[in-house]
C-alpha cells in the first residue's frame, strides 16, 4: 500500500474515536450509560416530514439521481423561510443550494478559493470541518482562540498581519458550538466590514439558530445590508426539525459562490436524496409551530442541567442558544484523560473540549441530548467520581 498523504497523516484523531468501544463494553458489562457526547438529540423530527418522506418513496422519480438543482419545491420553501425568518430574499435556484447537511457544505466550500499557501480564519474551538477542510487542501488554517472573557466571540484583530494578507475566508458560527455564545448585531456588522477591508468572504454557520432561548431569536448575518456580497450563510435541518441523520441543510448568498459551490459539488457528489427534499419542504411548512415546541423542550433541559452541573460544584455559564454547556475542568486534568475518567467511571459520556481544537483544553460539553432528569442524574454521577 502507498504511504498515506502527509495532509491526512497531519490530520488530528477524532476526539470520541474511542468511545463507541468503551461505551460498548460498559453497556455489555450492564453499566446505564448517559451519552451527553454527540449533539444528537433523542427526538423525533416533525410527523410532517415523516409522512412526507413515506408518501414519495414509493415514488420511482424520487429514487433518482437529485443531481445539484435537486427537488424545485425544496429550493422554493427554502426561499418563502428565509424571507418569513430572516426578512431577506433570495433566488432560489441561483442564491441557494442544498446540501447533504452543512457539514458537507461547509467542508467543500474551501475548494472554490483555496490554493495551498492561503488561508482561512477559523475559531479555535470551532466545529472541525472548518479545519479539515482546510488543512485537506494544504492551505493555513488561521486559528484564532475564542476567549472566556471576550464571550467566546472571535478577535479578527489576533491575526497576524502577514497571515492576514494570505487569508480569504473567515468562518464563524454563531450561536456558537461548543461554547453555546452568541453575537450581537453589532459584532456581525463589524465582521462584515473587516471582511470588506481584507476581501475575505464571511461563512456563517448558523445551524442553531433555531436553538434559542427565553425569547432570543438569533439573527442571519444575511440580514444585514450589502452582506450578501461578503458573506454566505449556512442552515440545517439537523437540529431545528431532530433529522441529523436526514443529511440535509442548505447555503445561501452571492449568486457567484452558490455557482461556485455547485460546480464543485458536481465532482463530489450527486445532491441530496429527493425523497429527503420532499421531507424538507414539509419540515419548513411546520416551522412556525415545531421550532418553539422543539426549543422549549430544550430550555427545560438546559435548565436542569445547569443547576445541576452547578450543584455538582461546576462553574456553569448558562446558554441562549445551542444544545451545549461549556463548562471548564476545575482539576486542571487534560480533558480528553477527564472524559475518559468520568466515562469509565460514571458511565457519562462528556465530549472532552479538546476535540474542539487546542483552543477547547480545560473544558468539557454536555450536549441537551437526554431528558433533563438524566442531565441530572449524569451532573451526579460525575459529582460522585470527583
Ligand atoms: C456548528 C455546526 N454546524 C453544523 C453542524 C451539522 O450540521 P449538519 O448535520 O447539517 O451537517 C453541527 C452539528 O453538530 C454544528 O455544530
């Protein structure tokens, strides 16, 4: 076999690689194992969409090829919600795409303007396809740490000048995994004009915008005037409607990287299952009554866990938006060795917050992913272990 590429031997493992096999054994063992590890939550995605994907299944049109330009109707209720949420239009066969989840958008999108040598800003800790997608073309990934007492929000001002003038996108994630913070409008406005200074394009990831609580409602950097000539936005079904596994979100913005996307896209893949597009276009539909329903359930979660992380002896900031606590080690031990601890002998899965990148060590995540009286149960068993 050929030696592997050194961009991929450089690749850093994955946090919870190992987890699936200790959790295996601990269950085998008969041990009740809380998983707080992936934000995969434990509910169904609305009847609606359910209905919808068993109705076009049957289909033989919905077993075909979707290529790029997917199920029309999809694009179309992709468009009347960005409008009924956000207030902006956008074409939707020339301002949108769909994407089999914004993980892969997100990963790919680098194709269309990195040659090895540039750049791209990244938060530090950032969901990783941010990173991989970069390192995977031998470009720099420009991390830049997201900070406790700049409310995680990320400093463009830490780039190094002469980085700076090699970098060409700038990627952000607000509300934010892992640290559960949120922009205001103000930061997103100064984002947009730093990334007019420096003709970078702005990729928000605003996959938790749904994700929102006690009345806040996040805002699409999309909203704002003239963005849509720096940035692009993405959006996913995973969180707001349950369906991480549906593989399937969307971009939207400047027509030229919509094109961009989608051309490079042609190589890689072949669209997003019709049959899921259909279950999309329900999803949308009922938006404005599953979305609150969907949060609340969350917001009663994050309660309980709060208090009961607090109880447990945790410094705990209490989130707005996302699925997550972010909570720091209070023992100073690496976070991977802690998780694995509290694992083995709590039998609680924590995502260890050097998964997130260098910039996550000394902290740990707990996703809302299990009913608030097993947060509960899990804050402690860990308070036990400690
Ligand atoms: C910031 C962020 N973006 C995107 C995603 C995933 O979205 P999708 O399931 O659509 O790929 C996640 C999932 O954890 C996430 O945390």
């Amino acid at each position: 076999m050929p030696k592997f590429s050194e961009r991929f031997t450089s690749l850093p493992p994955y946090a919870l690689a190992d987890v699936p096999k200790i959790k295996a054994k601990l269950i085998e063992q008969g041990v009740d194992v809380i998983d707080l590890g992936a934000g995969d939550a434990d509910q169904m995605p609305p009847p609606q969409a359910i209905g919808a994907i068993q109705k076009v299944v049957t289909e033989e049109r919905f077993s075909r090829y979707p290529f790029q330009r997917g199920l029309p109707e999809f694009r179309i209720k992709i468009s009347e919600w960005m409008k009924l949420r956000f207030g902006v239009e956008f074409d939707p066969f020339e301002e949108l795409l769909p994407l089999i989840g914004t993980k892969e958008g997100v990963a790919h999108l680098p194709l269309c303007f990195l040659d090895p040598g540039d750049g791209a800003i990244v938060p530090n800790p950032g969901y990783y396809p941010y990173f991989g997608g970069t390192h995977m073309l031998g470009a720099d990934v420009i991390e830049v740490p997201l900070r406790r007492e700049t409310g995680f929000l990320l400093d463009w001002s830490q780039v190094p000048k002469k980085k700076l003038s090699r970098a060409k996108l700038l990627y952000l994630n607000y509300p934010n995994n892992p640290t559960g913070a949120v922009a205001s409008e103000g930061y997103f406005q100064e984002a947009l004009e730093f990334c007019r200074q420096h003709d970078l394009l702005l990729i928000h990831d605003n996959a938790y915008s749904e994700i929102a609580y006690d009345g806040y409602r996040p805002p699409s950097i999309l909203q704002f005037e003239g963005a849509r000539e720096v940035a692009v936005e993405f959006q996913s079904l995973s969180k707001t409607y349950n369906m991480t596994g549906w593989r399937i979100g969307w971009v939207a913005g400047h027509k030229d990287v919509i094109a961009a996307l989608t051309k490079v896209k042609v190589y890689y893949d072949t669209g997003v299952f019709l049959a899921c597009q259909a279950a999309g276009v329900a999803a949308l539909d009922t938006w404005s009554e599953f979305a609150p329903k969907n949060a609340a359930i969350f917001q009663e979660r994050r309660d309980a866990a709060v208090d009961a992380f607090r109880e447990a002896g945790f410094e705990v900031e209490k989130p707005r938006a996302t699925l997550y606590l972010w909570i720091p080690i209070p023992s100073g031990e690496p976070s991977i060795d802690f998780a694995r601890r509290i694992l083995r002998e709590a039998g609680v899965v924590l995502f260890p917050g050097v998964g997130m990148g260098t910039g996550g060590e000394g902290y740990f995540r707990v996703a809302l992913t299990v009913p608030a009286e097993r947060l509960s149960e899990a804050a402690q068993r860990v308070a036990k272990v400690l």
